[in-house]
C-alpha cells in the first residue's frame, strides 16, 4: 500500500480511541505518521544494497521493477521484536505506546490482510516529476472510503 493508505488508516483508528477520550487528536496525528514512517525501510534497504541515495531511483525501483526492499521489521523476526518493544512501551510510557503500537500494528494489517474481498481489479500508472504510482482501484477506492471515514468521525 502507498503512504496515503496507511497514513489515512491509521489515522482512522486512532480517530476512534480519540472519541473514546484515550488521547488527543494530536496524537492520532502522530499515530498516522508512525504508519507511514514504518515504510522509510524500503528506502534503506534500497540505499545498503544499491549504495543508491537516491528517493525518485528507490521510489520508482520498488514501484515499477518490484524491489523487494522490506526489512527485518516487515516479516515476523521484526513483528516479535517490535511487539517485545511495544510491551515495554506499556510499563514506560503509556503515550509512546499507543503511537507505536497503533502506527505499527496498523500498517501491518494493511500490508499483510487480504481486504480486497470484492476483487476490485486494475490499476492506474500516474506519473509525477519522475516519480511512478501504480495505484491499484481497489486502493483508490479505500483511501477515498478512508477519507470520508476519517471526516465524519472528525466532525
């Protein structure tokens, strides 16, 4: 998924602990930007391997050549650790464990679950200042769900 759908799922469920007083809207800004955060592994996987420091050459390797740049904290070795963190972030700082915990457990659930159950396919090519988005319909059509989502809860 692209930056947008995390950051605007995220920010949705955060949303949601916001209503019920958990934190502050604040917060759930955070929360969102944790989510897209996570995704800043790909650039450095990208840069170790290709000695490329480049964002437009990892953006575009990743998007159009599918450069499997994940790190650890994408399979289940970085699921275990970050989860162990995210327990002692419980008993240290009950503030930072919400914003990591949210942000990461969020962005997983849109990398890894299967929610296309409609099977909504094609896909649209945009191309801006050399930068390739393959944005699936199905994609498009979420974020756009989670924008109406994340008004109406804001109102």
């Amino acid at each position: 998924m692209y930056p947008q759908s995390h950051f605007l799922f995220s920010f949705l469920i955060a949303g949601i602990f916001v209503k019920f007083g958990v934190f502050d809207w604040k917060i759930a800004l955070l929360i969102g930007l944790i989510a897209v955060f996570i995704d800043l592994d790909h650039f450095l996987n990208f840069a170790i391997r290709r000695k490329d420091y480049d964002l437009k050459d990892a953006w575009n390797s990743c998007v159009v050549r599918h450069f499997i740049g994940r790190t650890f904290i994408h399979h289940w070795i970085g699921f275990i650790i970050i989860t162990v963190i995210i327990a002692g972030l419980y008993y240290w700082n009950m503030t930072w464990f919400w914003i990591i915990s949210l942000g990461y457990y969020s962005h997983m659930i849109l990398d890894y679950a299967k929610i296309n159950i409609l099977k909504i396919r094609g896909v649209e090519v945009i191309r801006e200042e050399g930068f390739v988005m393959r944005l699936s319909k199905f994609e498009a059509m979420l974020d756009i769900f989670l924008v109406i989502g994340v008004v109406l809860l804001y109102l």
